[in-house]
C-alpha cells in the first residue's frame, strides 16, 4: 500500500501487542497517544497507524478529550474495548527486556563458542 509518497507498512503484531498491553495496564485511565508512545517506547511513524488497526478490529475505542492544554489541539484518548480487554489476557507474557546477567552471560558463552 502506499499513501501518495512512500510505502506504508502494517504495524508488527509486536507493537499491537504492547500497545494493547499498556492500555490493559490503564485500566482506570485513558490515555492519549503522546503517553502511550513514551510509556511503550513506540515511535509516532508506528503508534498511530497500529491505533488505528486496533480500532478497525474493534479492540480499541477512540474519543477526543474535552480539555486542551492552552494554545495546543486536544489530545484523542484511547482504551480497549471490551473485546480488547479479553484479547489482552489471551496475549503471552512479554519477553523481559533487560535480561538478568545469567542470560546475558549464556549469550556471551553461546556467540563466543558459535563464531566462525
């Protein structure tokens, strides 16, 4: 697909899955955009584009908030919808992104003796 200018890649199911994730996490709270891409460390490029995947399968609802910050747009506001709080839970757990210092030295071991 391409919008006029460059390619456009579908979102990895990974940045869904940690998009879902948070907002599994916010139960309470919906957040904008701007939070979710700092909290899941996602990049706007792809944030939005997966946002708006998740709302087309319905796992995600949308709303714009009723407050702005002064002189700045109003944010858009995500949450799961009921269908996306039952994926969330069906979802594995995350890889853990900082490996304990036995996996790293069984990653050192195994480059180290797998080198050609």
């Amino acid at each position: 697909m391409t919008d006029g200018r460059r390619p456009v890649f579908p979102p990895s199911p990974t940045c869904a899955d940690r998009i879902v994730r948070h907002l599994a996490e916010q139960r309470y709270r919906a957040p904008s955009g701007a939070s979710i891409s700092k909290a899941s460390g996602i990049g706007a490029g792809r944030l939005y584009p997966a946002l708006a995947d998740l709302e087309k399968r319905e796992l995600v609802r949308s709303r714009w908030d009723v407050a702005a910050a002064p002189g700045g747009p109003r944010p858009r506001l995500y949450a799961l919808t009921d269908l996306g709080a039952r994926h969330a839970r069906s979802l594995p757990p995350p890889i853990p992104q900082n490996p304990s210092p036995w996996a790293r030295l069984g990653r050192l071991l195994f480059d180290l003796f797998t080198r050609r």
